[in-house]
C-alpha cells in the first residue's frame, strides 16, 4: 500500500473542459462550412455505411482540407491554441495538485476523448504539462507531415480501456498488459482512487464503472445554456451513471472545487485508515508468530527430555517432531506447521 495515494482525475474534453467541440472552435470555419452543416455530413456518411462516428468526422475533416488548408499536425496544433475553456479551466490543474500535497496525495490529470490529441496538445495547458497523459483520437503523419490516416480513435465504448490502464499503471496505448490480473493491492491506482468528469452520454461508460467500483464519477454542464442545461445530468444521475452534478466551473470557490477538494480529503483519510489497518494486521501477525514459536520451544524441550535425546538427535527425528505441531489445532493451522511442511516436502 502506497504512503502517498495516487488520485487519478480523468476528463472527457468536448464540452467538459470547453463550451464547444474542438473542431468547431476554427477549423470547420477553415474550410468553409458552419458546424451544424459539418456535423449533419459527417453523422449522415457515418450512418450511410455503418462507420463509426469518429472515423466519419476525421474523414470529413481531412476530405474537406483539400484545396484549402494543409492538413498537418502543425495545424491542428494551431487550431487547438485557439479553443476556448470554461472559467478556472487554466488555474485548475496546478490548484488541484497543490491541494494533493497538502493532505498527502498525488494527483494526476488524464484526458480521455474522442476529440483531436493533435488539438488537445496544441492547448498551451498541454503544453505546459497539465496532464500526465492524453487519450484520444489521433492520425498517422507521412514523412512531409501530412495527416493521411487513423492512428488512433477513442469512442465511447473504448473509453474504458484506459482507465484500466491508468489503474493498473500501463500508460503505452500498445501495452498488452493491460490484460494481466493484478490482485487489488497491487494496483498502481484503484477504482477508488479515481475522479470521472464528463458531460454527456459519450462518458457513460467510464462515469458507471468508475461510479460502480466505489470512485467519484461527476457530470458537468455549462450554465450559459439555459434552462435544459442539466438536461442530461438528471439523466445519468437518474440512472446511476454519476454521484454528482455540478456547473462546469473550474475556479477556486466552485462548486466543482469545493467537490473536489473533498475527494481529495477523502481519499487521504481512507489512506491513512488502510495504513493503520494494515499496521495493525501485521503486529497481530507478528504477535500469533511470536507467541506460536514459544510454545513450540516448550513442546520441543518437553519432548527432548521425555525421549532423552539432545538436540542433534531431536532435530533428526522428523516423527517426533511432528508430534509437537499436531498437538492442537491452532498449531496446526499456524505458519510454523506449514513452513515445518513445506520443509518435509508434506
């Protein structure tokens, strides 16, 4: 068990860290279209041939680059530094992790999206480091730098992947172990130590499983837009997606940052509870072990003056020393037995 406990808080980024999708922040302007018109062709290509809605937008975004903007990562990284963030956003992070170290906590921020990594890291909070690690839909660049294929692309459904990752510490998106059983001790960041913060119904995958293994799963929403703005927070709360709703505002004093130095302060003090449990497990452990290799002492004194034997000639005598831990059953159940089994290959 960790000293220091790890809190994972883990962030879709359309509409939960920026009041709109990333693309319609500049780049659908770019080549002419409006969002609604841009959104209708790639959600009507999507449906026509069964394709997966975030393949069908980063097609469409690379079908409509032709002829008027070159298609490269540089790009898209230009584009990301013009997204707009809800208010605290930019403060947030560092906030987050010097209210960790003061109650004794790391926290770490993930994002795990189905928007551009390419826009993400173009965000100067990326640049600055704000995340330990950013899941999202990317492309493969040939040798000139040009976009010409997925490399990666994170939907709803596939979300979850990677908050198994981040609890079990394999961060390299191709890190097949990802799939070895860890017993729950050995988890770099369990469940419970994880914070899901998303808006829609894309996280509820991530929000159930986090809120079904005892983490924090919270739903936001921008209270500029008016009275349907909870909407869709009354229903994942309704059906047990997330614990909590709150605006998506990110300042000190928010509601979200009052939540969420809460959580932090919970899972110090859990921390310091298990420790102590644990603490107190192994000076009981300690204690049976002591008291059970003195009454064997005795037991075995007791034996080597009723067979008038010494020690040399006690210790080779393996039937009678299994006499002495086969005397009761709480000998026979301790840890002396079994290492005394192991020994004789019983």
């Amino acid at each position: 068990m960790n000293e220091k406990p790890i809190l994972a808080i883990c962030y879709d980024f359309d509409k939960t860290l920026t009041p709109d999708d990333m693309q319609a922040q500049g780049y659908i302007q770019s080549v002419g279209m409006n969002p609604a018109e841009f959104w209708k062709k790639s959600n009507s290509l999507a449906n026509a041939n069964e394709m997966d809605q975030n393949l069908s937008y980063m097609y469409n975004m690379k079908e409509e680059a032709a002829g008027r903007v070159v298609f490269t990562r540089e790009k898209l990284e230009e584009y990301g530094g013009r997204i707009k963030l809800f208010p605290g956003v930019e403060e947030w992070f560092d906030r987050m992790r010097k209210m960790g170290d003061r109650h004794g906590v790391a926290v770490e921020h993930y994002i795990i999206s189905s928007g551009l990594k390419e826009m993400i890291e173009g965000t100067a909070l990326a640049k600055r480091g704000a995340f330990r690690k950013i899941y999202a839909s990317s492309f493969f660049y040939n040798e000139r730098g040009v976009a010409v294929w997925p490399a990666q692309v994170v939907n709803y459904t596939n979300k979850t992947q990677f908050l198994f990752r981040i609890s079990k510490g394999c961060l390299d998106i191709n890190d097949s172990s990802v799939n070895d059983y860890l017993p729950p001790e050995k988890l770099r960041v369990p469940f419970r130590n994880m914070v899901y913060i998303g808006d829609s119904d894309t996280d509820v995958p991530c929000m159930k499983l986090v809120n079904a293994n005892g983490g924090f799963s919270i739903g936001v929403y921008d209270p500029k837009r008016g009275e349907n703005a909870k909407d869709k927070v009354f229903k994942m709360f309704r059906e047990n997606r997330i614990g909590y709703f709150v605006p998506a505002i990110y300042s000190s004093g928010s509601e979200l940052d009052k939540l969420l130095c809460r959580v932090i302060r919970i899972v110090s003090l859990r921390n310091r509870l298990e420790l102590l449990s644990q603490r107190n497990k192994e000076e009981a452990l300690f204690d049976k072990r002591d008291c059970e290799l003195a009454a064997i002492v005795r037991n075995m004194e007791s034996l080597r003056e009723k067979s008038k034997l010494d020690w040399n000639g006690l210790m080779s005598a393996p039937d009678l020393l299994m006499t002495i831990v086969e005397s009761s059953k709480d000998m026979r159940e301790g840890l002396f037995y079994k290492a005394l089994m192991d020994m004789l290959g019983k």
